[in-house]
C-alpha cells in the first residue's frame, strides 16, 4: 500500500480543503495517522468491526488490547454509552476538549471489535485543532491508538509514524510534533469507584480536586503487574510497552550518587565494547564524559521531560544502543506519568543507590 503523507501548514486552523479526503478515507473504513495533543493516534471508524481490525493488523496489537474511541463534541459521546456516571459528568466538564479518556459502559452500537470484547468504551474527545476538525468532518467515532509498531515509544512526530507505518496505512497527517509527548490519562468511571488506568497529563491531583475526593491508580499500575498479582484493568498495561531495543536501567536516588552510579555502569559496558546511552537532565549533562548523553529537558518542568522522552527513546533505538542509563524523575504532577513509562520501557529494572 502507499502511504501518502500531507502537511498541516496551519496547525491552529486546519484548511478544511486539505481534510477531506482524510476524513472520507476514515468514513470509508481506511487508516489514517494523525497528530493530537498527547501522540500521533492511528485512526479508523469506530463503529466498523472491520476498519479496527486493520488497525491491529498495521499496529501489530494484540486484538483484545481494546481501543479508544475519539469524538469533537460532547454529543458524540451519547450514542456510544448506556450510561454516563456523575463523576464522568464533572470530570469530562473540567478536562474535555483535553488529554483525559474515560470508560464508560458501552451501548450496542460500539461493536466488541473496537472494545476487545469488553462491555465498556473508552472514549477521548482531543483539543488538537487537526484532530479535532479532521473527527468531526469524517462525522463518525474515531478509534484511534498511538501509531506506533505494538511494543515501540509512541510517536510524537510524524517522522516517528513514518518509519513504523510507511506502507501500512493510506495516509499521515503531519501537523509536526505533538504539544504534550504522552498518551492520555485513563479513567474509569463505569465501576463503584473512579480508578486512574493510567497517569497523563491530567493528573491524579488534578482529577481528584474535581471529584472532591481521592482518586487512586489502579494497583497493577502503580507497583508492577508482577508485584501486585492482580490483573490489570486496562488490557494494554498486560503488554511491554514502550519498549526500546537496548537493555534500560533506571537509577534511583540522591543526584550525586545517582550520577556516580551511572557513571561507573557506563564505563563497565564501555570497556566491553557496548554501545551505552544516558538519559539525563539539562543540570547533569555535563556530568557524564562517555557515553551517548541526552537530557530530556529541565528536571523541574516536567512538561519538558515528557515532551522529550519518547523521541530520545526512539534516538536510541536508532542509535542501536545496547544499554541505556537513566536517571529517575519526581512522580509528582505529569512526573507521574513520565515514570510509568520509563518504568515500563525498564521492564521494571531500577537500581537504587
Ligand atoms: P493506546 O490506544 O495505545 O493509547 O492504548 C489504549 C489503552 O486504553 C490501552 O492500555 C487499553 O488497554 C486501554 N483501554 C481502552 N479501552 C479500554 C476499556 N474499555 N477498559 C479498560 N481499558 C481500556
Ligand atoms: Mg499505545
């Protein structure tokens, strides 16, 4: 298949002209590739079985790894739904158009092929003006995963969906690199109790002050599936994710003896002839002499970090680093997130000084 790919000049006001033929591809049942605020989501109609089948099949997903279905209006989210919880009332009043999806109990019209066989739906309406004009000419739900190959960073450029789906999908909407660098945070509304299924850039405070009371991450995620021997509730978080091709190492502890540490496991590997990165901050760049060094930005911006993190990794993939070094971050505000993924990219594999 060829893959066209269009330039979105105008980031801010999408030129309606350039989105119609994208739009009738997805009305149609084709893939297209297309930037939101969080990653480059992959996109296919929802509400056709079919359509999300080629989804699974570009992406290389396992098929019960449900999807999330993307809308532009608050009206799109009735026919999806049998019901709509108080809580996910408030919080998609405080966070929608915005980087949050929830999960609601599905309505017959979300086929289980979109679900992976669940009876709830997630669904996201995104504030990214292409991707928001492009869901709401094609006039359908948009089930759109991040547009990566199953197991690699998510993409926050187009080049990044270029290289894992070139040849795979009909088209790529290039509106350059995406404002936030990781995926949505998930809730889920539809049980007793609001559980986050995964931290983003709505965090767990910020979630929580809305709803007037504290809402909690769902076990698996918080210490590891391993750890916390219970099954995790969102069929994704099973699944190594993230996963760059070196062996990833986080170092955790006072900066001093985390920068010692690095530096001494930097020099073991070098000595054997291994290819060796670091992933840092703008303060300690200068404290590491060998090895592939890049900072993900201003430790105490943790808009900075996340912008960066999933380019660097895939850097380093590039780069066929053997073994990659971190440092660890704050898991405070969008820290959270950012270390759910670099845990996850780790396999679980911290050192801690
Ligand atoms: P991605 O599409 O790559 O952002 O990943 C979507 C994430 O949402 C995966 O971890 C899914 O398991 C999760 N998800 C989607 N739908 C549901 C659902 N109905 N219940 C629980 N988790 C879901
Ligand atoms: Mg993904």
């Amino acid at each position: 298949m060829k893959t066209e790919r269009i330039i979105i000049e105008n980031k801010e006001h999408p030129e309606e002209e350039l989105l119609k033929k994208p739009a009738e591809i997805l009305k149609n049942g084709g893939l297209v590739a297309f930037p939101t605020e969080t990653v480059y989501g992959l996109g296919a109609n929802a509400l056709n079985e079919e359509a999300a089948k080629k989804i699974y099949e570009a992406k290389g997903r396992p098929s019960d790894n449900p999807l999330i279905a993307h809308i532009a209006d608050f009206d799109d989210l009735i026919p999806l739904v049998s019901q709509v919880p108080e809580s996910g009332k408030k919080l998609m009043e405080a966070f929608w158009p915005g980087p949050l999806t929830l999960i609601f109990p599905k309505s017959g019209l979300v086929p289980y092929g979109t679900t992976g066989g669940l009876d709830t739906v997630a669904v996201r309406m995104p504030a990214d003006p292409i991707a928001n004009a492009l869901i709401r000419l094609a006039g359908v739900p948009v089930a759109a995963p991040s547009a990566n190959t199953s197991g690699r960073p998510s993409p926050t450029t187009a080049d990044h969906v270029w290289q894992d789906m070139n040849g795979k999908i009909d088209m790529i909407l290039d509106g350059g690199a995406v404002g936030i660098g990781v995926e949505s945070t998930i809730i889920d509304v539809s049980g007793e109790e609001p559980v986050i299924l995964r931290p983003g850039a709505v965090t767990q405070e910020m979630a929580s002050s809305i709803l007037g009371q504290e809402i909690h991450l769902d076990p698996a995620i918080a210490t590891g599936p391993m750890k916390a021997k219970v099954k995790p509730k969102a069929p994704g978080m099973k699944y190594k994710h993230y996963a760059p091709k070196a062996e990833l190492t986080l170092v955790e502890g006072e900066m001093k003896d985390v920068v010692k540490t690095i530096n001494r496991l930097v020099e073991e590997r070098l000595s054997k002839g291994f290819r060796v990165g670091i992933i840092c901050t703008e303060e300690t760049r200068e404290s590491y002499p060998h090895g592939i060094v890049r900072s993900l930005g201003i430790r105490t911006k943790e808009e900075t970090l996340a912008h960066s993190l999933y380019s660097v990794l895939r850097e380093f993939d590039d780069l066929e680093a053997d073994y990659i070094y971190s440092e660890s971050f704050s898991k405070d505000h969008l820290g959270q997130a950012i270390m759910n993924r670099l845990v996850k990219a780790a396999g679980y594999h911290i050192i801690r000084t």
